[in-house]
C-alpha cells in the first residue's frame, strides 16, 4: 500500500477530569447515554454549579441551554395535563 492510499482519518477523544463528559472529535456526548450532546446544556445542568478549573466545557459558564430549575418548571406547568390523558 502507498502513502496515497493511507486515509487521513483520525479520531480525538477527550474526557472531562471534573464530570466525565466526552468530546469525539470536537463534538459532546452525553457521557450517561452516549447521544450527542449539547454544551451548553451540559453547562446548565452540571458545568455552572459544579464545575472548577478542571472543567474543561468551552461553555462554562455561559447562561442559556438546559437547567435544573426549567427542567422542574416544565414538570409543574406539564405535570396536571399529563395526569389528565
């Protein structure tokens, strides 16, 4: 095989030394269920209440995305109509 015919395909992974969430090639995923994830959530719901210097999200500590307390809005305003079906 040739030098030509090598692919130029390579694959990072990096891992958060606070949390244990995974970035392949740049992209999150969620490290419980290995969907792609999203940042900004992640900032959210872990990053901004319990991340430090060894965070390594590029979003910590931005506002915006998922968060605790508008994942237990949507249970109280969403909670009566599912009771109802």
């Amino acid at each position: 095989m040739s030098d030509k015919e090598l692919s130029d395909l390579s694959v990072t992974r990096t891992e958060c030394p606070k949390c244990g969430a995974v970035w392949i090639n740049g992209q999150h995923y969620w490290s419980g269920t290995g969907k792609i994830g999203n940042e900004l959530d992640l900032a959210g719901l872990v990053c901004n209440k319990l991340g430090n210097f060894q965070c390594i999200n590029p979003k910590r500590g931005m506002d915006g995305g998922d968060t605790w307390a508008k994942r237990l809005e949507d249970l109280e305003n969403d909670g009566p109509e599912m009771n109802n079906k």
